[in-house]
C-alpha cells in the first residue's frame, strides 16, 4: 500500500494551515473548516506576499494570545 504524499497550503478564506494531497495541485479544493473553495497551488511556485484575509487571521490569533495572558484582579 502507498502512501500519500502532502504538502501545507493556508486557506484563502479563513487562513487555517491545511495539508492537501499532491495529486490535487490545480485542482479545486474546499477547506473542511470553513468549506472555502480554492485551487491547489504549488507552494514552491506561489509568492511569498500575504493577503489581506491572512494578515487579519495573524493580528486576530496576536491578539487572541495577548487577551489570554491577561489576569482579572482579584478582590476588588
């Protein structure tokens, strides 16, 4: 039995890291977290520039992680 081979592509729609299948480079594929539809694309060929639906994820999740650390204070 072979074995599949993957390469990581972020979803355009909702930025998540997903890892996609070599045989469906070009293809149309759909995000199962957000069921975003997007083509296959080969991440060595692909620019390395960040959209603006990627740049608005990495400020959520910065912020998400600074909320986190935040302690309420106690006793008042």
């Amino acid at each position: 039995m072979t074995r599949a081979t993957y390469y990581v592509q972020e979803c355009p729609t909702c930025g998540r890291r997903l890892q996609i299948r070599v045989e469906y480079l070009g293809k149309r594929v759909a995000c199962q977290h957000c069921r975003g539809q997007f083509e296959a694309s080969d991440p060595a060929n692909s620019k390395a520039k960040l959209s603006d639906s990627s740049i608005i994820m990495a400020r959520a999740e910065e912020l998400l992680a600074s909320t986190s650390q935040l302690r309420p204070a106690s006793g008042t």
